[in-house]
C-alpha cells in the first residue's frame, strides 16, 4: 500500500523580497518497504523534500497523506507524536546529545513515546555492533560510530519509516558502506527507507531512485520491486493529542535539567548565587525586621497603655521657674490631686537616683527609684517571687525593696533574695520581692532597677521633697487629650502658676508616641522586605538571562529532541523546571544562610532578630516563583522553536 502520498507539494521560502521555490508542486507516492533514494544537485530541495515527509517542516501548499491521513494540517504536538511513533531520523552530522552516553541517546525517544515498545536499547547497540561501546559519549567515538548510534536510536520505537538526510556525508567511505549496508538491513525486515544522498554508488542500494532539480522530480527510476512489508501495517491508529505527563517524561525533565547544571557548573553556582543572596536577604531581613519590631513592641508595652507623663519643666531641667529665681515642682500632693480628676485610673510618682547596692561582698550599681502600689498595675509587673510593697508600708516609709531580675542575678545568683538585707548609701532594705523580666521602656532597662517606697525614698533615702515626675494612666485612649487638659488646669491652679508659664507643664502622650513607633517599624520593616525583593528581583533577572544562553546555545538538541517526538510542552517543561531547580537550590541555601546569619546577629551582635516559619514559607515560594517566571520566557522561546530551524541552527 502507499505509506506516502503527496499531491502538488510547494515549499517557498521568502527571504525579504525574494521568494525561492525550494519545491515545486511535488507528486509523488512511495510504497511500504520501499528503499528510496532522493538525488540532485546541491540546492535542489532534496533537504526540503525530505523534511516535508518527515513531518519536520510544513509544506507551503498541498496535501500530505500519511498512511491515508492527512497530516500537514496536523497541530505541532500531534506532529511530534506521529515522528515519534512512527518516524526514525538520521542525520548527517548524526545529532547526537553531547552530554549523555550512547546507550542514553539510543533510548532517548522512549522519553516521549506514548506506547512504549519493549526494544531493548542495548540489543539496538549490539545490532549495529556497538556493544562493547554503550557508555561512551558522543566524543568519544568516531564518525561512523556516531552514525550507528544515531541509527540505533531511529529504531527504538519500532519505526515505519527511516528518514536519513544525507547519512554518510560525513563519514569516511568503508564507514559510509557499513552505515549503507545497515540500512539495506533494516529495509529488509521491512522497514520503508527515505534517504537524501550525492553518491550514486550509494543509491544504488536503494530500489527506487528520484532525482530532483531546481524543486522538480526530474526522473524516478524503480530498480526493482518492494521485498518486504512491515507488521505495524502502516495504520496510523490514533493521532489524538498525546502528551501524557507519564513518569518517564517527569524524570528526564529533571534529570536533563541537573545534567545541564552540572555541565555548566560556573554558570550554575553563580546564577544559584544570585538567587541565594536574594533569599538570603530576605531571609535576614524579615527576621531583623520581625525582630526589631517584637523588640519595639514590648518595650512600647512596657511603657504601660494610655499613660501620660507628666513633668514639671522640661526633661532634665527640674522644676519650672517662676520669676524670682524660685522653682516650683510636683509633690504628692499633685499626685493625690490628679488622681481625683475623673477619668484618671492611676497615678504613678517617680523619684529615682543611682546608687551603689551592697549585698555580702557584692556590689551592684542601679538605679533606686521610689514609687508607689500602683507601678505594678499600670506596667504589668506584678513581682515574680515575693510581694511589692503595700499602701500601709509606703505611708510608713518601711526600708523594703523589689528588685529587678538584672540586680538579682548580679547580687544574688542563684540564691532565693527574699527576706535577705541589702545596703542601699549605708542603709538596710529588706528584699521582698522580684519583678518579672521587662527588658527595656524607651531609654531604660526595666529590670536593673530597684523600686522602694516613694516616702521611703524621699524621706530616708534621697531627702528630697518633690518627684522626678508621674505616670498618669487614663481609662480610655479618646480621653487622653482631655485629661492633659485637666491635669494642666490643676497643676497651674495648685502651684499659682503664671498663664505664661502652663507651657512648662510637660506632658507626654505615650498612646501617641506608641502609635507613632509602631507605624515607623512597619515602614522600616517595609523598607528591610522590599530591599531583599529586590535582590531577589536582580537574581531572577540573572537566572532569565542565563536560561536564554542555555536555550540558544542548546538550540539543536532542542530541535533534535522535537525531531524524535517531543512536544512543545515537555521543551516548555524541561526548561522550566531547570531554573525552577536553581531557583529551589538557591532558595534552600538561602534558607540556611538566612537563618544562620540571622542566629549570628542575634548571638553575636546582639542585634534581636526572629525567624518566621512564614518567611520560610514566603522565601520558598517566592523564589521557585522567581524560577518559574523569569524561566517562562526562555522556556516559550525554546518551545516554540521550529524542529527543523532549530536544529540547522549554528
Ligand atoms: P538540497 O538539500 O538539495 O541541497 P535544500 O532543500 O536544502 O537543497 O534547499 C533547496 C532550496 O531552498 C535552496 O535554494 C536553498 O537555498 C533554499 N532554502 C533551503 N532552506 C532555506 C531556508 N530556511 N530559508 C530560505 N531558503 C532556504
Ligand atoms: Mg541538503
């Protein structure tokens, strides 16, 4: 029967202006088992025949019955189905992949079949008396080797028809006999032979002989009738779309794309390296950034909610001068008065100076500051072990002391503090208790600090009358403004303050302030994310690059890859996954770097830092998306090459 068909076949090429007609309305039928020759001059269209019917090219016009179906129609994916199963090619500068073995170039079709033979690729070797040479790679073995391995491999899915463009051209003449005398073999177990050759002595294995000129069937000479018929019998059975994402294709994918890492090691370290400073970055960023702000947030909660500070005169300066060189300054009684004003939960005095602390043969220098009960509520630190101070004890000016876990440590050790005496400027205190550990509020350390009865520390301690300044804690935030307001009025009133001189009442709202912070450590984590994007960004664009290299430098596997069977989606694939790969590779690096640096400034600089299980997460999948996209492009690209372009690529 006729396996080939082909009515009024034109091919143009147009090159700017000039059309060239490679082929010329072509007829011709060529029957199942037949070994035909195609010969002309150089230029004649041999090629350009022979990549028409080997579904490698599309012709311009007419019709292409393959087996009695119309094929020039067909869609690329299904095209690359029909030459894998049914098509083998041979090439004269063989097209072998360079990077993996003969055995795996012989069993590379299998990759993209959809009905898997049961040839062994090795027996395929020792048929074309390769045996002894399957682990060799391509540069490894001479011209005419290469030629039977690239034979071997047009056979492994059980072809109906061999397509070989000019086989021996490259090959020296006793090798060019071998490869002729293999293919008159494999004509005759019946497989149809379509071979483009110069040399005359060589077509005259072939039974039929068509000679082209200028894009014309010159002659057509049949020597002698066909031997043989094939058992596949010539049925093009399904020609549906079959790309089935089957193991076998999955696995190549990834091992293609690790092979082509590993032999571009330099230029895969170092677009993994811009991938991992990327991730590293983000990685390092977010946790300074999470950090600083956990740290921010705990001091600003350590400054107590809704609270107002309130100073007589500016910070430092003590005092608010009232003319006559006298100054005036909050006393307990402004304490008392303020806490009257409605809205007004608690009212906190502070009266602190820096002192030596004695304990045994330790000494430890901190800050005693006198306060009353309410500390404890309006900063949330209730004592750990032992008690605070009572109302009864402050008003009694009992020489008692809670003190900070720093001075602990340093006084105490390990040794439970309570009920033992320290000596503060000469005089006993009894420890009573231990704060919980508060770390820092604005620009102090809330755990090295010692706190006393305010009347204690005014009357034993310091001999002082007035205090450093309070704490005034109002019910609810919308009341803050107002209740400043209030206190203002109070104080001006209480100590007969000139008008002029209400602005020296300093009162601070740390709601605001606290506000303000956290709103500032949003943007600066903002800042510390979108600097590490883009790193990341600069990585991708590196990753995009090299994956462009790769897709041009590897151009003709590419093409021989969809000459044997594959389709656009599994180059889309191969492609994608490989810089999905350096991006996943860099990006678990990164992880690790990420983190471990993260640990260093946190341990060695002191720097607090946290690391997310969700920047983890946002670092992985932000870099494989890295991979994926800026890998689409190229992945495209390659994918949408032409077979038969591509592999004349240069
Ligand atoms: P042969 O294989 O017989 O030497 P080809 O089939 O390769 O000849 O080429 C036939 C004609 O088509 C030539 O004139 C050649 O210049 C032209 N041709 C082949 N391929 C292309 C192409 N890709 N673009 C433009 N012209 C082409
Ligand atoms: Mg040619």
């Amino acid at each position: 029967m006729n396996i080939i068909e082909l009515k009024n076949i034109t091919k143009k090429y147009s090159i700017g202006k000039i059309t060239v007609l490679a082929l010329e309305n072509i007829n011709l039928t060529i029957q199942q088992g037949n070994f035909v020759a195609i010969m002309g001059h150089s230029g004649s269209g041999k090629s350009t025949l022979l990549n028409i019917l080997g579904l490698l090219d599309k012709p311009s016009s007419g019709s292409y019955l393959l087996s009695g179906k119309e094929v020039s129609k067909l869609s690329d994916d299904e095209l690359a189905f029909v030459r894998n199963e049914l098509m083998g090619f041979v090439f004269q500068n063989f097209n072998l992949l360079s990077r993996i073995s003969a055995l795996e170039n012989v069993a590379l079709p299998n990759i993209y079949a959809t009905h898997k033979t049961k040839i062994n690729p090795l027996d395929l070797l020792s048929k074309v008396g390769l045996a002894e040479r399957t682990k060799h790679k391509p540069n490894e073995l001479s011209g005419g080797q290469q030629q039977r391995v690239a034979i071997a491999r047009s056979l492994i899915n059980n072809p109906l028809i061999i397509f070989a463009d000019e086989p021996t051209g490259n090959l020296d003449s006793k090798s060019a006999q071998e490869i002729i005398s293999l293919l008159q073999e494999l004509n005759n177990s019946g497989i149809t032979i379509i071979m483009v050759t110069h040399e005359p002595d060589l077509a005259s294995v072939a039974n039929r002989t068509i000679k082209l000129r200028d894009g014309k069937i010159i002659s057509d000479d049949r020597v002698s009738s066909i031997k043989c018929c094939n058992e596949k019998n010539g049925i093009i059975k399904n020609l549906e779309h079959h790309s089935i994402l089957n193991y076998s294709r999955i696995k190549d994918y990834f091992s293609q794309a690790l092979r082509s890492l590993l032999s571009n090691k330099t230029r895969s370290i170092l677009s993994i390296l811009g991938v991992l400073v990327g991730v590293t970055c983000l990685i390092a960023m977010l946790a300074l950034g999470k950090g600083a702000q956990e740290e921010v947030k705990k001091s600003i909660s350590n400054l107590g909610s809704n609270i107002l500070v309130v100073r007589a005169g500016a910070f430092q300066r003590g005092g608010i001068t009232l003319g006559t060189g006298t100054r005036t300054r909050f006393t307990l009684f402004d304490v008392i008065e303020t806490k009257k004003i409605p809205g007004v939960t608690n009212v906190v005095p502070y009266l602190s100076a820096n002192s030596q602390v004695l304990y045994g043969n330790k000494n430890w220098n901190t800050r005693i500051v006198g306060t009353n009960v309410e500390y404890q509520e309006i900063k949330n630190s209730f004592p750990e072990t032992g008690r605070f101070f009572t109302e009864t004890e402050t008003i009694q000016r009992t020489k008692v002391a809670v003190i900070g876990k720093t001075v602990k440590d340093h006084l105490f050790g390990d040794k439970n503090p309570i009920g033992e005496f320290i000596k503060i400027r000469k005089i006993d205190f009894q420890v009573i208790g231990v704060l919980p550990e508060k770390g820092t509020s604005g620009w102090q350390n809330l755990d090295d600090q010692i706190l006393i009865p305010i009347n204690t520390a005014k009357y034993r301690l310091m001999g002082r009358e007035y205090i450093d300044y309070m704490d005034v804690q109002v019910e609810q935030e919308h009341l803050m403004e107002l209740t400043a307001g209030r206190i203002k009025k109070l104080i001006t009133q209480q100590h007969r303050l000139p008008p002029n001189k209400e602005d020296e009442i300093d009162i601070r709202n740390m709601a605001e302030l606290q506000a303000t912070i956290s709103s500032t450590m949003k943007t600066f984590s903002y800042l510390l994310g979108s600097i590490a994007f883009v790193s990341l960004l600069v990585g991708g664009i590196g990753i995009m690059n090299i994956m462009l290299v790769s897709v041009t430098e590897r151009t003709r596997e590419i093409g021989l890859r969809k000459a044997i069977g594959a389709n656009n989606k599994d180059i889309l694939f191969q492609f994608i996954i490989e810089s999905v790969t350096i991006c996943i590779v860099g990006g678990i690096i990164g992880i690790l770097l990420g983190v471990t640096i993260s640990f260093a400034l946190a341990k060695f600089a002191g720097w607090s830092t946290m690391v997310s299980v969700s920047s983890i997460i946002l670092a992985f999948t932000f870099s494989s998306l890295v991979g994926f996209i800026f890998g689409l492009w190229p992945a495209r690209k390659a994918s949408l090459l032409n077979p038969i372009e591509a592999l004349r690529y240069e």
